[in-house]
C-alpha cells in the first residue's frame, strides 16, 4: 500500500498520510513528517542550540537517508 515510502500494512495497519488542514497546496502537502518541530519554550530557553540545530520537519532523519 505505502511502497514509495516503504511502510508495510502488516506492521502499520491503517497508516495513512495525514490530512492536509487547509488544502492541497500546502508546503508540505503529501509528505510524511520526519521531526517534530521544537517547542516556543525551547527556543526562548535554548536559543543557540534550537538555532543550531532545526530543520524541516519533513528533512530525513538517520534512519531515512
């Protein structure tokens, strides 16, 4: 079912690509996302290494490369 992104029925039963909120033509529209993006208080708290450190959340993380 999810060949191009490689997930199996088996293992993920129901998986879907998540609903876009405003349309179709959003930035990310049809891609999985791979980060969770750091909270407000992190970047108020910890500025330099959020800077440092934030991509996309649709950027590959090590397992995905």
């Amino acid at each position: 079912m999810f060949d191009f992104y490689d997930f199996s029925d088996d293992v993920f039963t129901g998986l879907q690509i998540r609903l876009e909120e405003a349309s179709d033509d959003s930035e990310f529209a049809g891609q999985w996302f791979r980060r969770a993006i750091y909270p407000s208080t992190e970047l108020s708290r910890n500025e330099a290494n959020v800077l440092a450190n934030q991509q996309s959340p649709v950027t590959p993380v090590w397992w995905d490369n």
